[in-house]
C-alpha cells in the first residue's frame, strides 16, 4: 500500500489473473476484521482499492 504509514487514506494496488471473487478484509493487530475493503466478483484486471481509516484508532493493521 503506499503512502505506508498513512494519514488518513491509502491506497492497495493489485492485479488479478483471471475472474473471480476477490476478497481484502483489514484487520486490527488483535485479528479482529475492521474493514471490507472489497468483497465482489472482479474480472481479471488490475485494481486499486482506496481505504479511508479516519475511523480507526491509530495503530497497526
């Protein structure tokens, strides 16, 4: 992800092969899921996912 830290958004850039569903979950350092970042069927392709933590705590994830 880039910019890493990140105050307050960031962005998660990945590529997929083919179709399929793709998942990004975040979670907190406790395993807890605090986010869905994306949970869809995607055709193959490259993406980025943009997560906004203004939200949440400061801390690892």
């Amino acid at each position: 992800n880039y910019p890493n830290p990140f105050n307050p958004t960031t962005k998660i850039d990945y590529d997929i092969p083919y179709d399929g569903k793709v998942s990004i979950l975040l979670y907190d350092i406790s395993g807890r899921e605090v986010a869905k970042l994306v949970n869809e069927v995607k055709t193959a392709g490259y993406y980025t996912a943009v997560f906004n933590g203004a939200d949440l705590a400061s801390g690892m994830y």
